[in-house]
C-alpha cells in the first residue's frame, strides 16, 4: 500500500496520519449493514480466521469466532440468537451451549469462551477489527 501524505505544517500532523492510516488497516469492510438480516448471523472469512456476525435490531453488530468450541465445527453463525436477561446470546446450533454476543462467555455450563471481534459501521458498510478481544 502507498500512503501519499499532503505537505503538514508540522511533523506532529503527518505523524498523527500516519498512526490513523495504520490504525485503519487493522479494520476489514466486510459487507454492507442493509446486507445484514436482524436477528442472522453470517460467516465471514477474516485474516484466515472464520467469523461469525450478527444483526440484532437495526443499531447492535456483534462478531465472534464462527468454529463451536465444545465441537470445533464451523456452525455458530447458524445458531439461534436470543438473549438472557439483558445480555444478547447465540446459542449454538449442535449442542445448544448459549454464548453471550458482546463477551463471548458461556452462559449455560462453564467452558470455553467464544472469541470477540470489535464492529464498526463507516458508510454504510460494516468492518471487523482483525485482532480478537
């Protein structure tokens, strides 16, 4: 990628743009927001790494790992969403252990977690920060 930089008054300007340019590469668009059914989920490929992402009403994106961890298959974009108290869950399709969305916890049995990708909206079109929480 060639990053052109128009003439700054100061280095403190250039250096500012260069760190938001690198910031922005951490961010993969990966389709637009209308493109998304509420309450689906969809898989999408992310740096190597299968994702899973969610519309919940017209405003909540949410993304985790799209392989099960108790079954390691690649399924949870199929799961049933829903929610548990105040918190929003996918359930898994295969043995139905339920996750909460925003952290990626197992609600239902102690267990490993589902991993976390930050969402973002910018035009209309969704982006998935590449590195996991």
């Amino acid at each position: 990628m060639t990053l052109m930089i128009e003439r700054a008054d100061s280095r403190e300007t250039a250096s500012a743009r260069l760190i938001a340019a690198a910031r922005s590469r951490n961010w993969s668009r990966v389709c637009r927001v209308d493109d998304l059914e509420p309450g689906w989920g969809e898989a999408v490929l992310l740096a190597e790494r299968q994702v899973a992402l969610f519309r919940v009403g017209d405003r909540e994106l949410y993304a985790v790992d799209h392989i099960d961890p108790k079954t390691a298959a690649p399924v949870i974009a199929r799961g049933i969403v829903g929610s548990k108290g105040d918190r929003t869950t996918v359930a898994s399709p295969l043995l139905k252990q339920v996750y909460d969305l925003e952290t990626g916890e197992c609600l239902s049995e102690s267990g490993p977690s589902l991993a976390t990708y930050r969402t973002r909206v910018v035009s209309g079109y969704v982006e998935i920060e590449a590195a996991a929480s």
